[in-house]
C-alpha cells in the first residue's frame, strides 16, 4: 500500500490558528487555539482527504479562515 505524506502550514491569527496544506488545493480549516486547529485539522482530513480516495464523497469543505 502506498503511503503519502501531506505536510500542513499552521499560522497563528489574531484569534486562533490557521492551517492548510499547501499541496492540497482548497484544503484548509482554523481552530481557537493550536490543539483546537489540530483536532479540526485531523478530522478535516479524514472526513476530506480519505472519502475522496475512497470515492465515497467528492466535496470539499473549507472552513472561513480567520482574518
């Protein structure tokens, strides 16, 4: 079995963190603090990433990154 890796980019905002991977068009979430933004981020992932390669959904889902 093939395995890959996708690295994520955490950037703190004013008021929580920002993450998106930069080999992954459109795929980013944000959280209130660091372990919230990872939480969300592993769960993005999985819900996102692997239905898609299992063809199970093809729908992307962003949340709105914090300004």
């Amino acid at each position: 079995m093939a395995k890959y890796v996708y690295p994520a980019v955490f950037t703190p905002e004013e008021k929580g963190y920002s993450v998106y991977f930069p080999d992954l068009e459109g795929c980013y979430t944000c959280g209130d603090d660091l372990q919230d933004a990872q939480i969300k981020l592993v769960n993005f992932f999985c819900h996102n990433v692997c239905c898609i390669n299992c063809g199970k959904d093809k729908k992307l889902f962003d949340c709105e990154r914090r300004k």
